[in-house]
C-alpha cells in the first residue's frame, strides 16, 4: 500500500495477468511524466501497477466495479483504473471504458481499443482517463469536475461514443463502440489479445506432420506433373480448401466452438463475437504456417530436385515458375497432412496456442458450467 503524499496523485493500474498487466508495465514507465505534464500546476502522479485476476469467474459489470471499489478502499489508492482483456457489454453495447469520478475508479476493456496501434491506444485511453478523475480531486467541494468527458480520446478512436447509464449505477461517465465498425474494433482487439502467432510453435505434432508431409510430396514424381497440369485457379482452390479445412478440423477437434445455453439477444451477439474471434485467430496462425510450409518446401525442392529427372518425367525444364508451383501445391498438400497430425494434439495445448489466458480460464469456467 502507497500513501500519497503533499501534490502527489496515486494512481494504480489494476490488471489482469498476462498481456494486460504487460500493457500496464509499459505504460506506467512514460504515465507520470506525460500526466504531470498535461495536469500543470505542480502536480505529480505516482503510478504503481498491480497484476490480479480480478476478471475472475465473471464478465458482470456490477460484481467488477464491486471489485475495483473494494481494492481501492483496502489499498487507500486515490485513483484505480482496472485494465482486462476481456470484451464488456452495457446494454447491449460493447464496453470501452467506465468511470466513476466521485470513486475514482475506472474499467477499460482493452479489445475495444482494435486491433492496430494498440499501445499507444492504450496509453491515451488511460491517461485521458486518469486526468478526467483526478480533476475531481482538484476541485473544492460542490464544484463540478474539470474534465467531464473523454473528448480528445473519443475524437481519436471514433466510433467510440458515451454509453447509457442506469440511475443505480455507481459509473458516472461511460464510452461504449457500436455498429460494423465497433464490432470489428472489438474483434481485432480480441484477435489481437489472442496472439494467432502463437499457434504456430504451439502445434508442434500438426507442424512434425506437414513437414514431413511435404518432405515426401516433393519428391514424388506424380506431384512434380499434376502441379504442371493444374491452373492457377484450381492451385487458388487447393489452397483455400486445405486452409479452411486446417481450421475447422481444429476448432471441431479441440472443441473451440462456443455453445450457449442462454439464448437471450445480447449473448447470442456475445458468443458470435467469441466464434468469429475463434475463426479469425485461427485463420491467422494457419495462414502463416502455409506461408512457412510454402518457403520451406521451396527450399528443399531447391535442395533436392534434379532438373534432368523432373525434365524426363514432365517433359517441362525445371524453371523457377516449376519451383514455384510445385511449392505452392504441396503446401496444400502438406497442410492437410497437419491438420490429420494435429489430431495428436491435446484439446488444452491447441487452446493454449490459440487463445490468452485470461480467455482459457473464461472458456474453461464456460465449460465447467456446462
């Protein structure tokens, strides 16, 4: 626990463990300074980053802001702002971020900042949020507060715009995206948190197969001229069938469909958004293993194939466009293969790869329910 002293502002970053409090760390370098700077008037903030599940069990708005309440009262910090990973709802509407400038206290649901410069996304939002509740410390007793919206951090992350708030509620200022273009702000910044890179050391029973896989197709005298005799279109084809089958046998196999019971509005539209996060991060990490398998078969065709015996088998000199094309299908070939090989895979080692931490524990607490 910090006290603050004569002019100094505490301020706490309460995050989520995993990316969010990584997120806190590096912004709570360059926080005070750019705070001080823009507050004026001497003051100074004291930032402390404190890592703490408190997502926990829950995505219930009121049981949060029971939480953030109750670790600033224990923890006597003038101002809290919780940062999670977690995509928030508010009647109906993707959650950004809520304050409360009487408590001083605010939540920022990280996924609807998008997916592209979400750092520096991220330290705006919060430092705007931190310079709105503290105006509130700065004024006398029946004044009102200095800074009363989030303008120039609205203006910057349109389609960003104040929420609804119901009279019971101890939130007092609420931003909240909606639309086509909130809805793929959240689910860029759910990608995002997922981290679909990952899933590619991740998977490495799906990745041992298609290596070996490709290995074997590229010497194999058949392939060399069914690639020569296919189009591009039908290689386009082969392509996308042995991707898009790549991520359905994984979201089937290992169980990363969402299935709700309830069948209200607002969670139908919540596990839609969960789905298409699922689809699109795995869609990302198979993608960049194609690409990995079409480099790598490249290079041991460069290695292994002997112009004169592919010319005596194709009737066709082994050109860079042969090398190409031949890549290009046995990539295909050898994705299908991983997705047969990622059968060995535990359902836990493929959700680790595809998902963060904070969104395992969510779905394994779904599945627990069930």
């Amino acid at each position: 626990m910090r006290k603050s002293a004569e002019g100094v502002t505490v301020v706490a970053l309460l995050a989520d463990p995993d990316a969010p409090t990584e997120i806190a760390q590096h912004m709570a370098r360059a926080l005070p300074a750019r705070l001080a700077d823009r507050a004026g008037q001497g003051r100074r903030f004291d930032v402390e980053v404190v890592s703490e599940p408190f997502t926990a069990g829950t995505e219930d708005l009121p049981t949060l802001t029971r939480r953030i309440m109750d670790r600033r009262r224990a923890e006597h910090w003038d101002i809290v702002v919780a940062l999670t990973d977690l995509p928030l709802h508010s009647y109906g509407h993707k959650l950004v971020v809520e304050l409360s400038h009487e408590h001083g206290w605010a939540l920022l649901s990280l996924p609807s900042l998008g997916g592209l410069r979400f750092r520096r996304r991220a330290l705006r939002a919060v430092e705007e949020t931190v310079l709105s509740l503290a105006s509130q410390r700065g004024t006398g007793a029946g004044e009102a507060p200095h800074h009363q919206s989030l303008g120039r951090f609205v203006s910057r992350l349109a389609p960003i715009h104040p929420g609804p708030i119901g009279e019971e509620e101890t939130a007092d200022l609420r931003y909240v995206v909606s639309g086509p273009g909130g809805y793929l702000r959240v689910l860029g910044g759910m990608v995002r948190a997922n981290q679909p890179w990952r899933l590619v050391p991740g998977l490495s029973k799906a990745l041992a197969a298609a290596l070996a896989t490709g290995a074997v197709a590229t010497v194999n005298s058949t392939l060399w001229s069914l690639s020569e005799a296919l189009s591009t279109p039908r290689l386009v084809i082969a392509m996308v069938g042995s991707v898009a089958l790549m991520i359905g046998w994984l979201i089937v196999d290992a169980h990363l469909w969402h299935r709700s019971k309830d069948t209200s509005p607002e969670e139908r539209k919540r596990t839609s958004l969960y789905n298409a996060s699922t689809i699109v991060t795995v869609g990302i990490g198979v993608l960049v293993c194609y690409a990995g398998l079409m480099l790598i078969n490249l290079v041991w065709a460069l290695f292994i194939l002997n112009d004169r015996v592919f010319a005596s088998m194709t009737r066709t000199p082994l050109h860079a466009s042969e090398y190409w094309t031949l890549s290009w299908f046995v990539a295909s070939i050898a994705t299908v293969g991983g997705a047969l090989g990622s059968g060995f895979e535990s359902d836990e080692a493929i959700r680790a790869a595809a998902y963060s931490k904070r969104e395992q524990d969510r779905r394994r607490m779904l599945d627990d329910d069930d």
